[in-house]
C-alpha cells in the first residue's frame, strides 16, 4: 500500500468499522493518558517490520482483525436494524410473535448482553482470538442473512490493513476525554473525534 492509498483509506471514515475503530481506540482503555497501542504493537510487528498489502498478510496479525471485531461488539455502527416482519407465529423465550407483526433487533443491545457475552461491557479482543462461545447471530454489526452487508468483507479487510501499516510508524494514545456515541442514521462519535497521535522512535 503506497502514501496515497493509505490516505485514502484514513479519509474513508464514512466507512463504518474504519470510525467506531478510532471510537474504541480513544476510549477502550481506562487510563487516561494510557498509550493503547500495547494490542497493536504485538500483532504488527515481531523484530521486523511488516508491510501488510493483501489480505492475507492479516493471518500472521491475528491482533488486528480481533481489535476490529470487538469495536464492532462494543459500537456497532448499524445499532440498530430495520424492522423485519415476521411470516409466521413463533414464540421466542415465551415472548409470542405473530404473523405480520414488525421485529426489530438491536445490536447495541444484543452485542452487550452479560448473558451471552462475559464482560459484556469490557474492551476484550481477545474473545474473537478463540473460538466463538456464543450463538448465531448474537453478533450481527453487519447485519445477517439474505440482507448482510455486502461490504462487510471489504470494509474489515481495508481497516485492518490501513490500521496496520500505519501501528507500525505512530503510536495512538488515549485522549483526556472519552467521545461519546451518538445515534444518527448510524453510530458515531458526538461533536467529532480527537485523537493524539506520536511517531514511534
């Protein structure tokens, strides 16, 4: 990936995972003034440096895809789903849904729920970095089924490479201030975004 790549892949913050990524970033990490780059650091890079351009360079940074995937837990960009309407009666945990009435899921919810995920509400990549001890469709950033984005792919292969190359010359820290999410058409951070950044040495 040359310099105008990768800054195309930092200007694509529209991209969903690429903005609740630098979410979590600045606020996964108690401490303040804490460097956060610690997960990162271990996955980019052992002795020598990589170089990742394709996706496949992400198997040997199992750390990265991890990070992403609990951003995506913890802030999923698409919180809630549209409605679906059901096709037929079905009763789920004692709670009866008729034909024709409208389901909605939320991932905000569901995502953060104690009962399927433990600490829930912790900052864990580590518990995409082992087998899935949870139901199908407990987690759904992307939506699931015949409507799943179809930029799911794509969007975490890009993040994850941008993410990497650029781990591997500046070190993110956490800033005084933790942003706060806010719902518009989809999650992101209330009053823009400050990151502080420093070039490794």
């Amino acid at each position: 990936m040359d310099r105008r790549g990768c800054r195309h892949g930092l200007d694509f913050r529209g991209r969903h995972c690429a903005g609740t990524t630098e979410m979590t970033c600045s606020s996964g990490f108690p401490s303040p003034g804490r460097t956060i780059a610690t997960p990162f650091r271990s996955g980019c890079h052992s002795g020598a440096r990589i170089a990742p351009q394709l996706q496949s360079d992400l198997v040997r940074l199992p750390t990265i895809p991890a990070i992403l995937n609990e951003t995506l837990r913890l802030f999923p960009p698409a919180y809630t789903l549209f409605l679906r309407e059901a096709l037929r009666d079905v009763d789920i945990q004692g709670n009866r849904i008729r034909r024709g009435d409208l389901v909605q899921v939320i991932p905000d919810i569901t995502q953060r729920d104690e009962r399927v995920f433990e600490n829930a509400e912790r900052f864990e990549p580590a518990r995409f970095m082992r087998e899935p001890d949870w139901p199908p469709y407990a987690y759904l950033p992307f939506s699931a089924g015949p409507r799943v984005c179809i930029g799911q792919n794509f969007g975490l292969m890009e993040t994850g490479l941008v993410l990497a190359t650029v781990l591997q010359r500046m070190l993110l820290e956490q800033c005084d201030q933790s942003p706060k999410p806010v719902a518009r058409f989809s999650l992101r951070p209330a009053g823009g975004l400050v990151l502080r950044w420093r070039t490794r040495r």
